[in-house]
C-alpha cells in the first residue's frame, strides 16, 4: 500500500458516513441532508471552473465530472444556481410528497425550463448508479459511467466516453480517489491531455496525483492562501478526527478546521505552455 493510501484510509475512517443519501434515485434527501451542514463546495468551486474553462480558449468543452454523484457541479456550472438553491428546492413540500417518477419528471422540466449560462458538455462519473442515472435522466449529464477505476480498468464504454475530455473537475472525489484514477482516464484521452481542476479536503495531499500527471506533460499549481469551505462537521467526533487529520501532516487548522468546517484546496493541472494560475486571476 502507498504511504497515501494509509493516510486517505485514516481521514476517512474519521469522516462521518452518508452512503445512506448517496445513491437515491433522485437528490432530495441528499440535499436536505447537506444543505443542514451548511455544503457548499459546489458553489464555491463554480466561479473557479467557469474561469478556467473560459481560459481554455474553447468553445462547448467536454468536461467531466470525477464524483459526479447527482450532477451538481453540472448543475450549477451549467446554471445560475448556488447549492444553498437547490436545497431550498427540495425542501419544499409539494417536492417531499412527489414520487420518485414525479421528482425527476419535475426537475427534468425545471432545468429544461433555465437559461444556460455555460455551454459544455457534461459526462459524470461515480460508482453511485442511482445518483448518476438520476443526473442523466434529468440531463445534467451527457453520459455516465458507472465504474470504480481504483479496482478495475476501465471498460471500452467508460473509454469511449472519455475519448474526447478537455476538462476533467472534481470537488469531493480526491481521497475516495488516487493517482490510479487519474491514469486510467487521462490515458483514455484520444487528443491532448485534459486539464485537471481539483479541489481536495487539505487532509488528503495532492502530491502523488500531482506527480503522476508530470507523465502525461501537466503541471499542477495549487492556489495559494486561500481554503474553500466545504461543509460543517456532523458532530464532536467528526470534528477531532479532522483536526487529527490535519496536523498529522504538520497543517495548523487554526481560522480552518478548528473553527468547526472542513477546507479544500484548489489545484490545476495543465500544459506547461498554458497560462499561469496567477494568470487566471482567481
């Protein structure tokens, strides 16, 4: 096991456990689940993605979606929507009442009914069907590939979907995620290698994934002084098992997670020939 590996097992152990609303056929416990814990990576990550994807210099990217869980980065990208929208969405009545056929009917027709505010197109992946089909049924996404690259290669489908990524993202994968991953998909690639724009709790480093793209010709600059709110923790243990997390790699969590929230980093990974992260002007 990779010395990564033991460090992204421990933080985890210590993160409070959701699978319960992961994998619904539609959001609406997850939202009302999260949306109490103040989540809000999503929206933080929105004004990050949109700039990078607008200095690419391309139009309608490809883009895909490492956790892609019920399309909400595709959500909010794609619309003028904040997480904390969609929460009170579902907490409405009328949505708490409807069947599971009745919610992804009205959410198909809701965002159908929006504007766009960024054209691209969306592939999602995550090893939660339900949430990911739900994503495609309400088009969010494109496509979507339901497969685990940290146990297995990737299929010819998962392949093919890929073939053509300019833009890889993420806002919750990296720990539930390695290096392996990002092999797998960015060799998938028929063209250029994709940018990679990650944001990862600070309790799990960046480095080795950072190191495997330098392979592929991409250069990983971190955002300096700043931290990205992702949510308030779900109870006393929750908290300590962060801060431990934090400080076994020598982080003060002091204004960060001792002030009761987890914190990610932004990293970009691009061709060395591509602007600067200072450029971007985040």
């Amino acid at each position: 096991m990779a010395p990564n590996d033991d460090i992204f097992d421990s933080a985890n152990e210590a993160k409070a456990n959701f699978d319960d609303i992961y994998n619904l056929p539609d959001p609406r416990r997850y939202y009302r689940t999260l949306g109490a814990l103040d989540y809000r990576i999503p929206t933080e990550a929105r004004p990050i993605f949109r700039r990078v994807m607008k200095a690419m210099g391309k139009d309608n990217l490809s883009v895909l979606d490492i956790g892609c869980s019920y399309g909400v980065n595709a959500a909010l990208i794609q619309y003028d929507l904040e997480f904390s929208d969609l929460v009170a969405r579902y907490r409405r009545q009328e949505m708490r009442e409807e069947s599971v056929a009745e919610a992804i009917f009205d959410d198909a027709a809701f965002f159908a009914d929006r504007r766009k505010a960024v054209e691209a197109t969306f592939t999602g992946m995550d090893v939660a069907a339900e949430a990911a089909g739900y994503a495609r049924a309400v088009g969010l996404i494109d496509d979507a590939i339901v497969e685990n690259l940290e146990a297995a290669p990737m299929t010819d489908d998962a392949r093919a979907a890929v073939a053509d990524v300019d833009l890889i993202i993420t806002t919750g994968a990296v720990g539930y995620v390695t290096e392996k991953t990002f092999n797998r998909l960015i060799d998938a690639v028929e063209g250029p290698p994709p940018w990679i724009a990650a944001f990862s709790l600070r309790q799990f480093p960046f480095d080795a994934i950072a190191e495997e793209l330098t392979g592929f010709g991409l250069e990983t600059e971190k955002l300096d002084d700043r931290c990205f709110p992702q949510r308030r923790f779900r109870d006393e243990e929750e908290a300590a098992g962060a801060l431990a997390a934090v400080e076994a790699l020598g982080l003060d969590p002091a204004g960060l997670e001792a002030d009761g929230e987890y914190f990610a980093e932004f990293y970009l990974a691009k061709p060395r020939s591509a602007p600067q992260l200072a450029d971007l002007r985040l």
